[in-house]
C-alpha cells in the first residue's frame, strides 16, 4: 500500500512538472509569435 501511495505520488510531480513545462512553451511561442500580447497573455494566466 506505501509503495502505491508513493507511486501515485511520483505520477502527480511528474504530471505538475510536464503540465508547467508545456504551459511555459505555450508561453514562449505565444511571446514568439504576438509580441504584443504577451503582457495580455501572461496576465491572463497568472
């Protein structure tokens, strides 16, 4: 039952870790692409 919880919680740190990874390329490309909105973008977000 431990080596499950633990499992289970390796899984959810690797989820958060791809879920920002992602959401910071988003990021990036979007202030590649729209300079202008990035002030915008990012303000919507966080």
């Amino acid at each position: 039952m431990e080596k499950e919880i633990r499992k289970y919680k390796t899984y959810m740190t690797v989820v958060k870790v791809g879920t920002l990874a992602i959401a910071s390329l988003v990021l990036f490309a979007a202030a590649t692409i729209l300079p202008t909105n990035t002030a915008t973008i990012g303000y919507g977000i966080f």
